[in-house]
C-alpha cells in the first residue's frame, strides 16, 4: 500500500545511517498517516537522536488532534508530547502530560521518564523519587528504558545524599 511504501522508505533512509533524511521521510509520512503510531514513535526517537527538541514538542502536537482519549495508543502519545514538552523546558505542562498518559497507560515508562525529567530540573527529588516509587513496578522491568529509569532514580537519590540508596540501585 501507499502507507506501507511510506514507511519503508523513512526507515530504509534511517537504515542506511542519514537520520535526518529519514525523520523528514517521517515527517512526510506523518501528514498522510497521523496515527500511525509505530511511525510517531521512531520519529520522536530519531528526534531524540539528532537532537530536535522542538521536533520532540512539535511533531506530537501536529498529529494529537487526529488521536482521542478513547483510541489505542492514545496514552503514549501523551508520554510522547510531555517529554517534548520537558524537554523545551515547558515544565507544567510536561507533568501534567506525563501524570495523565500515565493514567491511561500505567506502563508507559516513556511518559514516567518525562515526569522524572521534570522532578529532577525543577530541584524536586522527594518529589521524584516518590512518583519513581510509585510507578517502579510498570517501568523497572520488561522494557528499554528500565536501566534508564533507574539511573534518573539514582540521581534524585544523589541529589538528597543519599549515597547508599543510589548505590544500592547500581548494584541491582
């Protein structure tokens, strides 16, 4: 199909190693195809690569309007526009974001990466390493962004001084 053709083409790009190329194929193929997640979702990735970060915030809003609350996926979407969000330092919106995918994906450990993001550039680690307790159980295992999670955790347990609970955390 034209969608599939579309696609292949992003990635093939991609495969070949012109990132920049491949995230304009991407998006390309995001005007045509808006919910295409799995096409979203390496985009932001690649944003993320070649250091985009308005791309994080702005490719998100783009298509968020062609998603609803009640369709598959529409959760990680919202992880996906809070860390664009944190990321250009738009700190409120980016938690209230990440806490509402959340909500509807509780497995979502791209959007609790966002909220820890915020917790860590706004100086709240208490506040970080109890919102990272509270979701441990849906980011810590099962996904790549597990160690990840786990090093902010170790951070905000740094930031208190507490050497032996961020220690701790690298010997897990």
């Amino acid at each position: 199909t034209a969608r599939e053709q579309s696609l292949h083409a992003a990635l093939r790009v991609w495969a070949e190693g012109n990132y920049d190329a491949g995230n304009r194929r991407f998006d390309r193929h995001l005007v045509d195809h808006p919910r295409d997640l799995f096409a979203l979702q390496f985009a932001h990735l690649g944003d993320l690569v070649v250091g985009r970060t308005t791309m994080l915030r702005d490719r998100i809003a783009r298509v968020l309007g062609r998603w609803s609350e009640r369709d598959a996926g529409y959760g990680y979407v919202l992880g996906m526009q809070a860390f664009g969000f944190e990321e250009n330092f738009d700190f409120a919106q980016a938690e209230e974001l990440g806490r509402r995918a959340v909500a509807l994906q509780p497995h979502d450990a791209w959007a609790i990466h966002a909220v820890a993001h915020v917790c860590e550039m706004q100086g709240r680690p208490d506040d970080g390493i109890r919102w990272m307790g509270e979701t441990r159980r849906d980011w810590s295992t099962g996904n790549a962004l597990a160690v990840h999670n786990h090093w902010h955790l170790a951070l905000m347990h740094l930031a208190n001084g507490d050497h032996a609970a961020a220690l701790a955390l690298y010997d897990q």
